[in-house]
C-alpha cells in the first residue's frame, strides 16, 4: 500500500483489499506506528502514532496483521510506558523521543523462577493459573490464555525469562500452543471474566472527605472534576500512593512531563503503609504528556485499563487513575475533526459518550477465570474549560460514574485542600460501605456522616445570613453551629497532602476524629441549654485539641491521651 | 536551507495558505520559500499534502502572490536555526537572523526548531528555586528551575515592569552557574520590547540576553515560529552548554490569535470561541519545552505573559494556559488603581512547584506553613472585607477586625515594594510575619506549636 496524503497525525493509504479495520500498520520510511480508524473501497485512513514530519506521499505502508496491542508479562510493575506501551526507559539517551523505535516492553535478560501449580496431562481452560513467578514481591501468575482449552502437554518450572516457553498446551484440532512468560492483548478488547461481582469492600483513598462522606468501594468508579490548580493531581497522586489498592495504573494523559518525573522521583522513596514496600513496585506509570503524539494520548486509558485487567485477572485489586479524561476526549475531538466527522457538542464527536461507557464499563469487581475475585477501581480527573461543569466531557461522565469528587476553586484558592466541595459532591455508593463500617469499626457511619454533613449544611445556609447581619448578631446556638462546622472544615476535611502524618488517615483515625467533632458539637449544645454561653464555649481548649488530633500519629499514647484530654475537657465544662 | 524542488503551479491563495499543484515527493511538515514576481521571497511550511497538492501556511503573509508568476521552492526539512553562543545580546527575527543591524549569526549547529518532546523518563523533577527579591514572589509563588510560570495580566497592567524585575534580578543559589534571559516579543509593541533591550545595555548586562523579535506591525504567521525558534536556542544553551535559562514569552494572546486565523481559514470545526480544537496541544508544544533533564547541568525555566480578553480568566486562552503551565500569577487591576507594586493577586496565583523547592533544605523551615497561612489569612480577610461594607467595620467581631488589620499590613508592606528593591529571604519571611502576628494566636493553625513558639511570640 502506499501513502495518498498526509495531514498531521492522520494519513491516508490506498487499500488493496488485504488491509483490516484496526490493523496496525508501519507507516513510511521512518517506519511509523498507526492503525487502521476507517476503511472504504479505495482508500483506508490511518492514525499514525508517532509525528509525521518529514513523511511523502507514495511511500508505502506496511500491514502488521495484528491490532493495537499491549505485551502483557512479568516486568511492567515499577515500569513507565508511552500511550501504545512502548517502554520509555529504553529510549536512547539523548532524552528526547525518537521515532520508529520498538524496543520489546519487557526486560528480556531477567531470570526469574517459574513456580508450576499444574503438571503435565492436566486440563486447562482459559484463564488458569499454571504457575507463577515473583514480580517485585508479588506472585504473578502465568495464565492460559482466553479461549483456550486443552491439556498441559509439557510444563518447564524453574529458571525462565519471559520470552521462554513455559509450558505447552495441547489442543483438539490445533498443533500445541507454547505459552511464554508474556503475550499480546489488544487494548481495545476487554479481556473476558467469569462474571461482575456486587462490591463490598470500602476502597480507601487514604483521604478523609473522600472515605467518609464521598465513599467509593473496590471496582467502584469515581471522577475528579476541577479547574486548573483545583487539586485533580495531588489527589491522585495522593491516592496512588497511599490507597489500599494492590497495584496502581497511573495514565498521565495529556499533562506535564514535571508530574511524571515527580513521581518517579518520590515514589521509590516511600513505602506502602500496609506492605512496608516501596511504592514503586506496586505501579505501573503510563505518561503521553502533552507534547507527545495526541494519537497516543487517545490510546494510552486502553493502554493502561488492559494492564488492569490483566492484574485483575490474577486476583489483584487494581486501581487505575487517568488525568485527565479530559484531554483523552481533546484527542478524540482533534482526531475526528481531521477526519472531517460532524461534530457535536463543542467541537466533539457524537462518540463521546459511548466511548466514555465503554471505559468506565471495564472497572468492577469481578469473578475472574480462574474463579478469584479482583476488581478495577477507575478514578479518572476531568478538566472541565472555565471550570465550568456544564461541559460535555463533565455531563457524560456524570452518567458514567457513581462517585463525584467536585473540586472547588474557592476553595482551591483558600487553600482547603484537598478543595472537594460537600455542596455538589455526591457517591451513590453508602449501600456498598456501610456494613464494612458496621462490622470493622463498629460504628454506625451512616448517621456519623449525615450528622457531619448537616453541620455543614446548616453553616451554609447561615453564611448568607453572615454576609448580611455578621457573625455577632447570630443567635448562639447558630454561633456553634458555624464554629463545629470550621471545626469539621480544618479538624476533618481539610488534608494537607505534603504533611508528614496527615497526607493519608487510616480509616480508624478518621472515625476517632468524627466522633470527637461529633460529641463537641452534641455536648457544647447540651452546655449551652444548661445555660452556658457561646463565649465561654468558644474559649474551650478542647477546640485547638480536636483541630490538631489529624497531626497526631495513630495509633498512639499521644492520641489517646488527646482524645482523653479532650473528652475531659467538654464534660468537666457541666 | 537545501531546496531540491522548484514549482509555479500554485492552484489557490487565500488567507495566510496556499496550495500547490503537480507536486511529487513533499515531504510533510517541511520548510519553503516562495519567490514573488518581484523576486523577493516568503517563507513558509507544509500543512499538508493530498496527493499531488500540497497546502503551504505562509508566515510573512501573502499579498502579492500570484498564481502565474509566483514560484515556490520546496525543502526537504523542516526549518531550522542556527545556534551559537554568538547569540547573545543580540535582537533577532523569527528565524534568527539580526534585526539589529549588526553581523549576520554563524552558526555551525542548526537545529529543527519544532525540537522533540523530553522522554518524561529523562527529566528531572524540579528543586532549586530562583530568587527574584520581590516578597510576594519568593515568598508565596516561589519560581523554580525548569518551571513555567505565566503571568496572567490585562491590557494596560505593568506586566512588563514585573517581568524585567523578575528578568533582572534572578539570582541563583550559586554565583557561579550561568544564566541567560531570552526574552521573546510575539506581536507586541516596539516601545514595550526594546525597554528590555535597553534596561539590560543600561546596566551592560547585554551578555545576559537574547531577543527575538515579531512586534506589533510584523507578519502575524511569524508569531507561530517565533517562539519555537526562541526555545530551539534555549535548548541549546540549556542542555548543551548548561545555562539556566529564563525564557520570557510576551503575548501569548497574540500567538493564540494567529493560531486562530489559520485554523479559520482552513475550516476547522472550532471548539470555544474559535480557537482551534488543538489549542491545548499547541500551546504545550511550546510551554512543555521548560524543564531539566537528567544528566544536565542546565535548565529552562519559562514566564509567558498573556494579556487575558476582558480580564477574564475563564477565557479559553489563560484557561488552556493554567491547565498547562506549574502555576500563574495573576495580575490584579484593582491592587494596580491602589498604587501597589507588583499588584500580584495571590489568591487566584499558585506556584505548584513551590512546595519542592522551599522549606528546611531550601529556604527557611517555617516557609511552607507560612506560606499557607498567608493565603488562607489574606482569603479569609478578603470574605470579612466584604462583609463589612455591607454591615460597618464596628459590626465585626474582634477577630474579624484583626482580619481587617493583617491585609492592610500584607498589602501595603508585603505585596507593595520599591521598584528595583531586592528583598532577601529572611527578609521576605520577616514582613510576612509581621503581618501575621496581627492575628490571635488561634487563628494561625496551619503552624505547629514549636514554629509558634518561636516566630509568633
Ligand atoms: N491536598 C493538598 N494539599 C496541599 N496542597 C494541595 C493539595 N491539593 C492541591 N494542592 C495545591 O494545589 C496545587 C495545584 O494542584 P494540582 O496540580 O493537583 O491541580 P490540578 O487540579 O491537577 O490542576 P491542572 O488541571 O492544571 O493539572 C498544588 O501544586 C498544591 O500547591
Ligand atoms: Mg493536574
């Protein structure tokens, strides 16, 4: 085939009649990565991967016979990919990305040691464990492959590299499938289950204001609305580093270079607050920066939720963070409007939505094909233009997600942090996390978080009346109620994601610290129907007490004997 | 530039394109001259090409071309500058060449100036920061190395004043690292970019600066080009020969605009207010230049100005601009009417790389926690402010008044400083203080008891 014309990131091939939808080709000379986005009689459209600078008309263009793939094997973990998955720390050394270079994904010299759970003769189906090997410290599992069925032919434990053959498969009406330490899965393409779970299991952010109020469980999907400087990063970064998921998927997707040299910076530095390991060897980094090619930025969430699966598969749970959504759904609108489709909202393609879907579809909980149980967690950053939420990647995925994380700008710029509004946040999922609460910490969380809310509620309403007649002329008892709620504000929701003890709460701590705002609330009322006034209230030593507690290390001799000296405090006050 | 192929058979002229029948082997992307009837040239670039026409985007305009006498050469690259330190203190055009009447540049390098992105993986994270002596800067929207800091303004704001101060007074950590200023003019007015040129030959500080040229009355499509040319040059003598680069890039508004005028005239779906859909991705192509890399001393660091439309933030220009950039600092008009200097808004301003770049190791301990109380102090007061000229200042509560205080302070002490004053660190932190010790004990909560102890009392 040969190139007909060329218009940035899309080119056009004539076809001759070999060539497949979503096939991917070599474009050019330079030897250009693309693939197949529309096929007429004549011509096939191509969105080419790398930059097109340079590239003529009639140089020929070369089918691969295969679709966009992802190598899936020992050794992404503590890895970083661009959008298609090419390994970036085998980029050559000059520091800038080259074109037309391929280097296998995976380290191919690394021997590791290949556990057999199954011996020759015995019957596979897909998605079996035949063996494992470590990655990091984690057991990764060599599976049989979807669709296929057979019987182990030859099984060869010990010492392997990924390219080996670690087992082979006998097949009905096939020669003998040889299974290597990795394979190719293509990423558009959700890899199969047995079946989607309902979820129970509360996912920790490690963030106050997201696990109490805005909770979202394993395989639950979350978006993380805001204006620039809002807090979309920091929130994720804070989540990837400190949330009780077994591996973390980070698709820096369309943003700063900067964010991504940060966390492979910080990250092996700091150690996972369960495991003790560092945080390193639990992520996996996919980085299609702004500047890279936008075709790649559309591919890199596919890139990065087939490697998802593929830990999912083996039982982990798996959390997959995007920033931003948005500028995924930039590259579709840029894509397509080269390809001259109709727009429609804003420029973008009617496709929006479904492809938005079709994403947040592949998160859940699910019964794997070996029968274990593992979940996606999808949390994906939307960059709204203006800040405005009324746009339409932020309407769409709305519909998608059941957890909102609305950031504020305000209070961005007032400096709460993390700035998740308790106006227009909202999780549809309380039903999935209460009996968590219930059985482990032994709380009622239900009517904790709504009393937390009200107070905040009731504040809200007053400051309007603030703004009119000042703090001073408001009765007292509604004088507390907008001093519990700054308590709630700074004491609870507020999370400073650089200090040393507060950039992530155990879930334990959390409840300690919304039962002591909870009781001076309830107590400074009773105090106030006995007689005592809101001044005198208002001087209490609890209340610095209560403020600083999220400083506190936990569990400690020193929280405790805070909490003491706080409960002695509010009740010596009779 | 090599030519290989020469063609007359221009089809179509319209805008700031052109296309070119008949043509073979084009390749996409690269640079090209066309020759008028008169003999003189215009330089251009490939857009695209459909089989045997190429559409050619055309940067010194394109009155006067015809379709029966005009010619177009055809190179087989894309443009390319010579870079040299020869550069320095020079005035150059967007394709650098003089423009201040001395010797032509010779320059044994050249280099594509569309430059590859950095592998992510070869950068490194951003540390050190550039003191500038100005409080407001150092002190609650630190610069540092390698960062891109906008300043979002509006017309008639001394922006350019605060950039030249910033411009001039850099100082790094170490006396001994070199450090160069580019300074790019796109689009904007002759008297506002040669007082740069001037204020730095005042001092003979000329070898401290590059300029490069496109003003108000020059070719609108060389603002595309422009800025790409001005940071080809900043690689070099950041990665190559290890300067700390400071590119200064002024008006990103008027680059956005010339983007706009190609797009209309090739009928692309626009997405807001008619700028193109790839805005974003533009304007990344060129603030996404800053940075350090691994195993390189040097490093670019970049301050783009942009005059926002209205005053409006939301605008999608500053919008693309913060959702790109490691912060912003925000111009205000009211604090310019008060007579204060720099009138630096700092609510909406941020400095994301701050955090890294100050504190025990870098600054002072306490500077962190400080920084944070100012802000959520001074936002505060600016709430109190507002209720009190609905209900009288006597209406406030004690503390409230304290609130009132403390911004009067901040403003006029802190924010406010002489022009050309250079204020140390300590010095900085100091004034900072001193405003908030207006404030009751209490109120300073983001402090830890030990940094109270021993700065509040
Ligand atoms: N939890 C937090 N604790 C302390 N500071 C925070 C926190 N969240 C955000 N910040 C501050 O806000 C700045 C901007 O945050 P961040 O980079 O996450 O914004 P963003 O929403 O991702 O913006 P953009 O859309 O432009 O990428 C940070 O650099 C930091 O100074
Ligand atoms: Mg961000």
């Amino acid at each position: 085939m040969k190139i007909l014309s060329i218009n940035g990131p899309i080119i056009k091939a004539d076809n001759d009649g070999s060539i497949r939808m979503r096939e991917m080709v070599k474009v050019g000379d330079f030897g250009l990565i693309g693939e197949v986005i529309e096929l007429q009689q004549e011509h096939a459209v191509i969105q080419v991967y790398e930059d097109t600078t340079g590239v003529k008309v009639n140089e020929k263009v070369e089918a691969l016979k295969y679709p966009l793939s992802v190598t899936l094997g020992p050794g992404l973990l503590g890895g970083i990919f661009d959008g298609i998955g090419r390994p970036l720390k085998k980029f050559s050394e000059n520091g800038f990305i080259e074109r037309g270079l391929y280097p296998f994904p995976l380290d191919g010299d690394k021997q590791y040691d290949f556990i057999s759970e199954m011996k020759k003769g015995d019957e596979v189906s897909e998605g079996m464990h035949l063996g494992h090997i470590i990655e990091m410290s984690l057991k990764h599992y060599i599976m049989v492959p979807p669709g296929v069925t057979g019987i182990i032919g030859d099984i060869f434990p010990g010492k392997r590299k990924v390219e080996d053959i670690f087992c082979t498969i006998e097949l009905d009406h096939d020669d003998p499938l040889e299974i290597r330490g990795f394979h190719k899965w293509p990423v558009r393409k959700k890899r199969p289950v047995n079946e989607r779970l309902s979820m129970n299991e509360p996912f920790f952010t490690g963030q106050r204001v997201l696990d109490f109020l805005f909770p979202i469980p394993r395989g639950g999907v979350a978006a993380v609305p805001g204006g620039f400087g809002a807090g979309k990063t920091v929130l994720q970064h804070s989540i990837a580093k400190w949330s009780n998921a077994d591996i973390i998927i980070y698709v820096g997707c369309g943003e700063r270079g900067n964010e991504i040299a940060q966390i492979l910076e910080e990250f092996p530095t700091l150690k996972d607050p369960r495991s003790g390991r560092s945080l390193m060897e639990r992520t996996i980094i996919i980085a299609n920066t702004s500047n890279m090619p936008v075709t790649a930025r559309e591919s890199s969430i596919y890139t990065g939720i087939t490697m998802a699966e593929y830990y999912r598969d083996m039982g982990y749970n798996v959390t997959i963070l995007a920033d931003s959504t948005s500028r995924w759904a930039e590259a579709l609108r840029e894509l397509s409007s080269r390809l001259e489709e109709i727009p429609a909202e804003e420029g973008y393609p009617a496709y929006l939505a479904s492809r938005l879907a079709e994403y947040y579809e592949r998160a859940g909980s699910f019964k794997t094909l070996s029968g274990k149980t593992g979940s996606i967690t999808a949390i994906g950053a939307v960059s709204p233009q203006g800040a405005d939420f009324s746009e339409p990647v932020t309407q769409h995925t709305k519909r998608f997600v059941r957890s909102f994380w609305a950031l504020d700008k305000s209070l961005a710029s007032a400096k709460h942090f993390p700035a998740v509004s308790w106006k227009i946040s909202y999780s549809e999922y309380g039903e999935e996390v209460v009996d968590w609460w219930k059985l482990n910490a032994n709380v009622d969380w239900n009517s904790m978080r709504t009393t937390l809310t009200e107070i905040l509620q009731d504040a809200d309403k007053l400051e309007n009346i603030i703004k009119i007649v000042g703090f001073e002329s408001l009765p007292d008892r509604e004088k507390l109620t907008v001093l519990s709620s700054n308590l709630i504000k700074k004491g609870f929701l507020q999370q400073n994601s650089y200090d040393p003890v507060d950039s992530f709460c155990l879930p334990e701590k959390q409840v300690k610290i919304a039962q002591a705002l909870i009781y001076f609330h309830s107590r400074s009322a009773e105090m106030m129907n006995d007689g005592d006034s809101f001044n005198k209230i208002n001087k209490s030593e609890a209340i610095d007490k209560i403020q600083r507690l999220k400083f506190i290390p936990f569990p400690s001799a020193e929280f405790d004997s805070t909490l003491d000296e706080i409960n002695t405090e509010l009740e010596g006050k009779q | 530039m090599k030519y290989r192929k020469y063609y007359t058979s221009i089809k179509k002229v319209w805008g700031p394109l052109m296309i070119v029948e008949g043509v073979e082997d084009v390749p996409y992307g690269v640079f090209t001259s066309i020759v008028l009837p008169d003999g003189t040239e215009r330089k251009g670039q490939v857009l695209a090409v459909n089989g045997t026409e190429a559409v050619v985007q055309i940067f010194e305009g394109t009155g006067d071309i015809d379709t029966d006498h005009s010619g177009i050469h055809f190179s087989t690259e894309p443009f390319k500058v010579g870079v040299t330190e020869s550069m320095k203190g020079r005035i150059l055009d967007a394709y650098g060449k003089p423009r201040d009447g001395l010797k032509p540049i010779v320059a044994k390098t050249t280099r594509d100036i569309n430059g590859r992105p950095i592998n992510p993986y070869h950068r490194t994270y951003p540390h050190d920061f550039i003191q500038t002596g100005i409080s407001v800067i150092d002190g609650l929207v630190t610069l540092i190395r390698g960062q891109k800091l906008p300043i979002f303004s509006g017309a008639g704001l001394p922006h350019y004043d605060l950039a030249l101060e910033i411009a001039k007074n850099a100082r790094l950590k170490d006396d001994n690292e070199k450090m160069i200023v580019i300074f790019v003019a796109m689009g904007i007015k002759h008297d506002d970019a040669i007082k740069f040129y001037r204020s730095f030959e005042a001092d003979s500080k000329l070898d401290k600066v590059i300029l490069f040229f496109n003003l108000a009355d020059d070719p609108p499509m060389e603002r595309l080009i422009i800025p790409r040319t001005a940071l080809t040059t900043a690689e070099y003598f950041a990665f190559e020969k290890d300067y700390q680069v400071l590119v200064i890039m002024s008006d990103i508004t008027n680059y956005c605009e010339a983007l706009r005028e190609i797009s209309s005239a090739r009928e692309e779906v626009p997405s807001r207010k008619g700028y193109p859909g790839y805005l974003y991705s533009d304007l990344a192509s060129l603030y996404e230049r800053a940075g350090r890399m691994r195993g390189r001393k040097g490093s670019i660091s970049q301050i783009p100005i942009l005059t926002m439309p209205n005053d409006d933030i939301t605008h999608p220009i500053p919008d693309l601009t913060g959702y790109i950039t490691e912060g912003q600092i925000v111009i205000s008009r009211e604090l310019n009417h008060r007579g204060i200097f720099p009138p630096v808004d700092i609510l909406p301003s941020l400095s994301r790389l701050m955090k890294d770049g100050i504190g025990k190791e870098y600054t002072r301990a306490d500077h962190p926690h400080l920084a944070a109380q100012i802000y959520a102090a001074y936002s505060y007061s600016q709430d109190v402010k507002m209720i009190s000229t609905v209900i009288g200042e006597e209406e406030l509560s004690p503390t409230d008044r304290k609130y009132l205080e403390f911004s009067r302070i901040f403003e006029e002490k802190f924010l406010n400083q002489k022009r050309g004053a250079y204020h140390s660190m300590e010095k900085t932190l100091e004034i900072a203080w001193e405003a908030l010790k207006v404030l009751p004990r209490r109120e300073l909560s983001k402090f830890t008891k030990e940094e109270l102890d021993k700065y509040y009392d």
